[in-house]
C-alpha cells in the first residue's frame, strides 16, 4: 500500500475510539516511575508522537491511549494547503527510513481548532504545532489555538516548505517569538533545522537556538528531519526521519544541552524507536522524547514496549524517578 494511503487507513483505524481506549490498561503509562515534566506540563511518561501524524488532529485521545505521555499535532497552518506534489512520501524499509516531501497539506486552523475543542478532555496532553511565512498567521494560530492544548511548538524548520528559511534570520526569529511570547498562556517550543558537525551551518544554527532561549522560548524540539535530495520525490528535494538520524540526534542534544544549561526543556526528536534510545536521551538532557517513522515500522505497540522496557531499566538502575536518569542504560 503506498505510504500517504497507509497513513490513511492507519488514521481510520484510529478514529475508532472504544477499541482504543481498551489499551490504556496495558500501555505503560501508568507506571509512576515515568512521570516527567515538560516546561511545566506535567505528563505521565516523557515519550511523545512527533507533529506530522496527526496533521489536523483527528485522532489525538487515541494516539494518547497507546502510551504516548503527549502528541503533537499538525503542523496547522492558518488556512488549508494542499501540499506538495506526489510523490511526496517515500518509505525506506532496509534502512528503516522514511524521506517526504509533504509540505504541510491540511485543512487548516479552522478545523484543527473544532476537534481540539471537542478533545478538551485531553488537553492537558497535547501540543500543537504551527507554522507559515507570515508573522501575522503564526501569531493568529498561537491565539486561537493555545486555549485548546497544553503547550504550542513552533515549526520553522521543515525542509519541505518554501519560505520557511525567513525565520532562519536570527533577527527576524528574535521579533517572532518576542511578539508570541508577549501573548501567549502556555508554554512555547521552537522546532529547529538539524546541523551537521564542524560545519559553519552549525555555528549558524546553535545561534539561532540561542536566539530563541533569549527571545523568550520555554523549549526546544531536537531536530526537524534531514534534508535530502532524491529524485523518487516528485519536488526532488524532502527530508529524511527514522533510524538513520539517531546517532545525529545525540549529538545535537548532547550540542544544545552545553549550550542552554538546562535554562529551558529540550525535546529530542529523531531516530528514536527503543527504550535505552530514550534512556540516552534523557540522560544527555532531553525533558522529553518525540518519535514518528518507527512507530510506521514497528506499530501502534510500540510505545507500550518502550514504556514498559524502560521501567525496566529504571528499576534495574535503582532509581524512581526519570530525572535520576543518567549514564548508558542498565543491560537487561
């Protein structure tokens, strides 16, 4: 089945609640050893769905109920987009990969804010991300929809919209966040591009991680996915998520955590499909951990697995609480 099509069914199956809601006896959740605090949002486990599965936010309690401590949904964006052209989405299963070139298609803000209302329930569990080229539609996402969620991210790095880079200009980012910061009511996180070693682009990038803690931010998501060219996408650029990234990812946790000292939460994001990943994470100064393409490749099991296997590890540690987390993780 191809990979938009999958997700479509994928999607259905989970906008079928009562099934559902029948695992959140068993998703691991529950344990008291994985509560976590996120900038001030308190969450059962620190293992969180990405933005892009849930991009208009129909099925965020069912995504909850599979384990995950939090979701994110969207990216929305103030009116509907259609996105790129397809091919837009590639699977690569021998590297357990995925490359796309989306480009934020959704039905915009209207709708995304209507089912967030009708999940108030979950409310205290759910970021949403927003993004756009204009400071006044971002700022206009933020108000509308930070009444609805737990905290707002901040998406200015996907490598697969045009016009994004805008806010790559430190001082342009400067302003944005300053005039978000001065209405918003939860807490912000900014999505930042990821950046290679010993290159000038990650000079520029760590100061435009700075630039947002001094504007005022409350977090930073660890990375976007990874630009790439290929001609298997009909734009012939995209970015690339999953397994490959993980080692990446450690890195620019271990960059930014030297960097903040601990000022504001980091949610590391990018290649995570196992607990001791999360372990690593968490020990290098991750709040929080984000996933998407493993759960495409291992199933909506998951998150129960990683939960339970990294109570585990907690326990074989002797410690009882995710902050004591340090250290490679214990050997089962």
């Amino acid at each position: 089945m191809p990979p938009e099509a999958a997700h479509t069914a994928a999607e259905s199956a989970l906008g079928v609640p009562g099934f559902w809601n029948l695992l959140r006896v068993g998703n691991g959740g529950g344990n008291p050893l994985l509560k976590t605090n996120l900038a001030g949002i308190d969450l059962p486990t620190p293992l969180g769905m990405a933005a892009g599965f849930d991009k208009d936010c129909k099925v965020l309690g069912s995504v909850l109920n599979l384990g995950f401590g939090f979701t994110t949904g969207g990216t929305v964006t103030l009116g509907p987009r259609p996105g790129n052209q397809k091919p837009r989405m590639v699977r690569l299963p021998e590297r357990k990969a995925v490359m796309n070139s989306l480009g934020f298609p959704g039905q915009g803000l209207g709708p995304a804010v209507e089912r967030l209302s009708r999940a108030s329930k979950h409310k205290d569990r759910v970021l949403i991300s927003i993004s756009g080229t204009i400071e006044d539609e971002i700022i206009e996402c933020l108000r509308r929809a930070q009444p609805l969620v737990a905290g707002i991210e901040l998406n200015i790095s996907s490598p697969n919209t045009s016009g994004l880079r805008v806010f790559h200009e430190p001082a342009r980012l400067r302003r944005l966040i300053e005039d978000l910061v001065s209405i918003k009511n939860v807490p912000l996180f900014v999505k930042l591009p990821p950046w290679p070693r010993n290159d000038e682009n990650r000079r520029e990038l760590l100061k435009l991680a700075a630039t947002a803690v001094d504007a005022g931010v409350d977090g930073l998501v660890i990375a976007n996915t990874h630009p790439v060219e290929s001609r298997l996408l009909q734009v012939g650029r995209g970015g690339l998520s999953g397994a490959p990234l993980f080692e990446h990812t450690e890195l620019m946790i271990a960059d930014i955590q030297a960097q903040v000292q601990g000022d504001v939460a980091i949610v590391a994001c990018g290649g995570v499909s196992t607990a001791e990943h999360v372990w690593r994470l968490l020990a290098i100064g991750a709040s929080a951990v984000e996933l998407y393409t493993a759960f495409i490749y291992e199933g909506p099991g998951l998150p129960a697995r990683i939960n339970k296997r990294l109570s585990k590890l907690m326990k074989a540690a002797g410690i009882s609480s995710i902050g004591e987390i340090y250290g490679d993780p214990p050997q089962l």
